[in-house]
C-alpha cells in the first residue's frame, strides 16, 4: 500500500516526498524534505505529514531517525538534525503551513495514558481534551498540526519504554538528540529571560477543503485535513488570547499529561490499577527528563517574582507564569510521586524520583538561570513572603510525601552507599532555616481555624478551610491527615529511625575497626621489602609492581598448614569514615527537624553497640508504627505494597523474579 500511495504521491514538479525518508544519510533526508517544503503543494503535503512524523519517531514499525541513540559527540549529522526539528527549522515551518488552513489530524486514543482512556471510555473528558475528541468516531483525536506534532514528541518517551528498541544505546542522556531537543523547546517557548515568542504558526481563518487520503501505519496515525474542530480549538483561543501563551501551554499539559499520568491514583490509599500488566514504571531517563522540566518551570515561574531580575510588563504573560504550577504541574505530579513513592524498588531509579520531588519542593533554587542550583546561594529568608506561601500553597508535597519518604527509610539498607545517601538528602532538604517552621505554621492552620496566611500577588489568602480543600482534592474526602511535628504517634516512629541510623553507624563503625585492624596485620606480616638491585647490564629489571604482587600473594599462602588470609573489606576505609560522616548529620538533621531527644552516644571502645530490640524480630518499626495508630482511623506511613514482594536497596537482598515482573 505504501508502495503505491509512493508512486501517486508525486508533484507536478515529478518530487516524490516518500523516497528520500529512506535515505541512509541524515542530511540527505533534511535536504529532500526542505526541498518538498518549498515545492509540493498544500495537498501533497498534507498526506505528507503523518508519514513524516510516523517515520521520524518510528511509530510505522522502523528504527525511525534515532532520536534517543544520536549523539552529539560521534555523529556529524547533529548539528543539521538538531537545526531540523528546532522552532527555526524546517518541520516548524511545514507545520505553519498546514495550520493556515485549520487542518486537523487524528492521533489514536489508544496511545493515551491509561487513565486518560478510562476516562472516555466513562464519558468523562479531561479538558485538554474538550474540544479534540472526535465523538462521532471515539476513538481517535483531532489536533492541529503544532499539538500533533507536540503529542508525538511527548509519546515518543513512553514508547521507548514500552517498546524499546531491539538493540539498547549506550548513549548518555545528556548527549542523545531527544534531550537537546526538550531544552530547545522549553527555552524558546518558556523563556525564563524573556517575553514568550511571537507565535511560529498562522491562525488563518481560511477553510480548506476536506481532503481525504487513504494510508494509515497499522494501528496508529490518520488526518483528516481541512476539518474543522468543533468548539472553536486553538484558533478560536487564539483570538482571544495571544498564540504564544496557547502554545505554551500545549506544550506543558501534553509533556504533564504523558510524563505524570501513566497510573491511576486512587485517593487516600494511592492504589494503582489492579492489573499487573497496566502499571507503569518509569525509567531513569523518564524521570531525569521530568526533573529537567520541573525545574525548567521554576525558572520560568520564578521569573515573575517581585524583586527578580527578570519582571515582565506583559499582564498575560505574568498570569500565565503565576497559574502554570497550580493549574497544569501540580496535581499530576503529587499523584506521580505519591505512586512512585509507595511502589518503586529502593534502587537507582528510586533516587531519580526523590530528586524529582526535591527539585518541585525547592523553588528558591532555580531563580536565576544564569547561575546553576547548586550554585545557588539564595536562602529561603530572601523572599520569605513569597516561599511561605509556596510552602502552603503546596502543603501535602511537604507534609504527606515526607511521611511517605519517612516510611520507606524502614526499608533501606542504611549501612550501604545508596540507603545512606537518600535519607541524608531528603534531611539536607528539610532542614534548611524556616522549612520546618513553614510546615508547622501549615499544622497550625490546620488546627485552629482562626489562624490565616495572606499569600502575595492577587491569590487569595491560605488559611484552614482552603489547607483542607487541598487534602480533599488531592486525597478524597476520607483522606485524614496526620501531622508531622505534633502527633506523638508520628514522633515515635522518627525515633525508631533515629535508633535505626544509630544502630547502623555502629555497624560502620564496627566495620571501619576491622578494616584498620586488616591493614595493620597486613603491614605487620609483610616482611621487609628486599634491597633495590641497580639495574646493570647482566641483571634483569625489576618492575615495582611485580615484587608488590609477590608480597600481597605471600599473605594469600597456605603452605605450612596456615590459613587463608581474611578477604578485604568490601568499602575502603575512607569510603566507610565518609558514611560514617552522612549518616552522623542524618542523625542530627531528623532530630533537629523533628525536636525529638538523641540516644545514646556511640562508645570510643564499643564498635557494635547491642540495643535494645523495642520491637519483636517479626514486626518492623514500620509496621509497629502503623499498629499504633490503626485504631484510631491514622495511617502515617504506609505499609508495605502488598503486590510487591519485599524491596531493598540495591547490594543487599534483591526483588524475586514475581516481585520484578510486577
């Protein structure tokens, strides 16, 4: 089929469009297609499209252009790629073309996330979808050619994941096209140094005839040209509000909307579909690219703050910045990480979501993007007014997803590199000055209705009754909250995990002795080194790393009826001294985040400290804290996923193959 729409598919000008797609070349296919730009008629061109993006991304069963396996450093094509698919390049261009005559596209239903399809399927349409759902026929979208293309580009990192490539790429992140790509376009649509761009399509008001073309990929892409959208769309927005901020936000909600929205939350307990084969799980590169975009939005958000450097005259553009975090970022991402939180093993992937939720929770670090975070010296005290009510603004991302980190730090191996490292960063966080005096401020509102925060800017004032609004939209009407620094259930836990990060730095401790004491027998049976031989002609040379070998070997000997040597110690003694350090100002960051007492300090003489068991061997602190407050209707941690079998930290005991596969 695709062989004969080939051979009707050529021009007057006898350019068939189709066959430079195949071209081995890169650059050979960026010149045919900038070519059939220039030449081919709107018609050709609207048949064009779908096979072109379908081709790029690889939806039409080929290896596609390799945008997650181009890298910057080993292909020459690059530059020209990334010039290509930029908002100056050529496929922007051919997108300007097809929407000055209000061409829509049908983009499958199918490849929605899958609570987005149980919403239409139950008649329910989410309002990016309002006026793109074709109701005559359910199972396809209507999107003009800037969202077509947008919801591809969104796509395309899911479908990596849920299809990868046969041949996996060892190509870094950093340096793959796709990832240059995401920048380039939240630079130039989300300038945080800027006003937003002139628009890059034509809204014209000219219809075009229907025009009606025959292929389509299996199981995947179609358009109807010409259509109009019923409900007006992006033109009828356009008229009333300017086409950048419109296609700004189509670029935010589609991005959220694929990236946040693979699992349905379900309220207070935070389920997920009951069927194993339907959840999703992100990979590291998922959530790297999710970071990128939080954080990207906090420049951009934070560029209207008052006392920035980067303040904005344009009233819109000022609305827009004040309402994309509650509006399009907010809701989505508390259900991705509160899932996320509950469900993902203790491995590497689970540091990349802790680092997501900390990049959200920290927006006094992405302020000027001229400086880089971790440069980024300004407190929370330079504009106190404006964090507080972030702070509040935000409070279950604080409050209920700390509770949520603090039941899982039960599950963590904290005598090993990762466990130790992602308590110490989620403590580093909370600890900074005024964070947990906002929180408490947040519990207080909670408690006394009387109190009230006014928050700055036109948004209304915080106080008990919108704190409580919050919880119930985000959690449902049985949600019931339970408060971090005035529960004495709550504090009880901390202190178990207090003593827990107690016990484990005498672990180290006891294994940073035995480390000490290995080196030291093993310098003691060393014997001397022998006398260095001048090299001469008649003697042989003698590399230094020979005899060095030749005396560890002696320590390894068994003749004579000596034992083997011990093994060395799996962590060099400096590495042991640096968790050692963490897990020290671990300790002291939980109890001075939560003013909780200090157990007993370590004894110089005694390495393995024996404490006290507060709990029988068969029920963890974790599962005793939730005992504790079951009675009473609380739930402040959360037990352990019953789908899942038991999880921990990578170099310790692992997932069973039932525990991977779900």
């Amino acid at each position: 089929m695709l062989a004969a729409l080939q051979g009707k598919a050529t021009s007057p000008t006898h350019l068939n469009p189709y066959s430079g797609l195949s071209n081995p070349r890169f650059t050979a296919r960026c010149s045919h297609i900038q070519s059939c730009i220039d030449l081919l008629p709107l018609k050709d061109l609207h048949e064009f499209f779908p096979h072109l993006l379908a081709n790029v991304f690889g939806y039409d069963h080929s290896q596609g252009w390799q945008l997650r396996g181009f890298n910057a450093k080993l292909h020459s094509d690059f530059p020209t790629l990334l010039n290509f698919f930029s908002p100056d390049g050529h496929i922007f261009r051919l997108m300007g073309k097809l929407e000055s005559t209000n061409s829509l596209y049908e983009f499958p239903i199918s490849c929605l996330p899958t609570p987005t399809q149980l919403s239409l399927t139950e008649g329910h349409v989410p309002h990016l979808y309002h006026d793109k759902v074709d109701h005559i026929s359910p199972t396809k979208l209507h999107l003009t050619a800037f969202e077509y293309y947008i919801f591809h580009f969104a796509y395309y990192l899911i479908f990596q994941q849920t299809k990868p490539q046969p041949a996996p790429t060892a190509t870094p992140l950093q340096d793959c096209i796709y990832s240059h790509l995401l920048d380039v376009y939240l630079n130039h649509f989300l300038p945080p140094l800027g006003t937003l761009p002139p628009a890059l399509m034509m809204t014209s008001k000219q219809q075009g005839s229907p025009h009606h073309h025959g292929y389509t990929p299996p199981g995947y892409i179609s358009c109807h040209p010409g259509e109009l959208r019923a409900g007006g769309g992006t033109e009828a927005h356009a008229e009333e509000r300017e086409a950048p901020l419109v296609q700004a936000e189509v670029l935010v909600q589609v991005l959220v909307e694929f990236w946040l929205n693979q699992n349905k939350y379900n309220g207070r307990h935070g389920d997920i579909l009951a069927q194993a084969q339907n959840r999703f799980v992100p990979n590291e590169e998922h959530l790297l690219l999710t970071r990128r975009l939080v954080r990207h939005v906090h420049y951009f958000t934070n560029g209207s703050a008052s006392g920035s450097p980067y303040n904005f005259l344009n009233p819109l553009t000022d609305d827009f910045r004040r309402s994309i975090i509650p509006t399009f970022i907010h809701k989505r991402l508390y259900y991705f990480l509160r899932y996320s939180f509950r469900h993902l093993p203790l491995d590497n992937t689970f540091r990349y979501v802790l680092e997501l939720w900390l990049t959200y929770i920290q927006p006094w670090r992405y302020t000027d993007p001229l400086r880089p975070s971790s440069e980024n010296k300004e407190s929370l005290e330079s504009l106190p007014r404006r964090w507080k009510a972030f702070v509040l603004d935000n409070f279950p991302f604080y409050s209920t997803l700390l509770t949520e980190i603090i039941g899982r730090s039960f599950q963590m191996d904290l005598t090993s590199d990762p466990g130790i490292v992602l308590l110490y960063r989620v403590t580093k966080v909370f600890t900074q000055p005024g964070l947990m005096d906002y929180i408490n401020y947040g519990e207080c509102l909670l408690v006394d209705s009387d109190l009230s925060y006014s928050s700055p800017g036109n948004t209304p004032a915080v106080d008990a009754c919108s704190l409580k609004a919050l919880f119930m939209e985000l959690d449902g009407p049985l949600f019931t909250y339970q408060p971090l620094l005035q529960d004495n259930n709550t504090l009880s836990a901390v202190q178990l995990l207090v003593e827990k990060v107690q016990e484990a730095r005498g672990m180290l401790s006891s294994r940073l002795n035995s480390s000490e004491n290995l080196c030291l027998s093993q310098q003691q049976s060393s014997p001397p080194p022998p006398p260095l031989t001048p090299i001469t002609p008649t003697s042989p040379v003698i590399n230094p790393s020979n005899r060095w070998w030749k005396s560890v070997g002696g320590l390894f000997s068994v003749d004579g009826g000596s034992s083997p040597a011990p093994s060395p110690p799996s962590h060099p003694t400096s590495d042991l001294g640096k968790l050692q350090s963490l897990l020290e100002t671990t300790q002291t960051n939980l109890i001075t985040m939560f003013g909780i007492s200090s157990p007993p300090k370590l004894s110089p003489t005694d390495s393995s400290p024996q404490w006290h068991q507060t709990t029988p061997p068969s029920l963890s602190p974790l599962r005793l804290a939730y005992s504790t407050t079951a009675a009473a209707g609380h739930t402040p941690f959360p037990e352990t996923p019953k789908s899942l079998e038991p999880e921990y930290v990578r170099g310790t005991a692992q997932l069973t193959p039932r525990g991977k596969m779900q």
